[in-house]
C-alpha cells in the first residue's frame, strides 16, 4: 500500500492545507498563554499523533455501532486535548 510516489504528491497538499493551518493555530493558542511553553513542532507532533489514531481507530478499526453518543465523544476529545495541553491553573 506504501508508494513513494503517492507520498510525493500528498506532500504538498498536506503540508499547505493542514500543516500550516495546525501551526498557526497552535502559535495563536501559545500567544494567549493558553498552551504550555513547548517547541511548536512538538506539540505540532502529539496533536496529529492523537488525531490520527482517534480517526484511524473510529473509522477503520472499530465499527460505527460502538460510538453511542458522537457529540459527547467529540466533547471529551476536545476536553483531552485541550486538558492534555493546557498550562496547570
């Protein structure tokens, strides 16, 4: 399934559209005060890793009947970011 080919043209795409849009997002939260005072590559990093393996466990792993309630698990994936990223009050 891996091609470098594929890749080489997803690059770009992913790059410019998500990327960027995620850094930007993460420098203006910084900025405000309201993330920890880490690298924004690193906190780029563990971002996606959560995303990814939320998307690919939701929607290749497991099947559709085991989320009961998707509005209350979005909620709690915004709450553990944001409680996973935030400075300690």
């Amino acid at each position: 399934m891996y091609s470098e080919e594929f890749k080489q043209e997803l690059k770009p795409i992913v790059s410019e559209m998500i990327i960027h849009h995620f850094i930007k997002v993460i420098e203006t939260f910084k900025e405000r005060g309201d993330l920890i005072d880490k690298p924004t590559p690193i906190l780029l990093r563990m971002l996606l890793t959560f995303l990814y393996g939320y998307f690919s466990s939701r929607f290749v792993l497991i099947t559709d009947n085991f989320v009961m309630d998707e509005e209350a698990e979005l909620d709690e994936i915004v709450r553990f970011i944001m409680d996973g990223l935030r400075k300690p009050v």
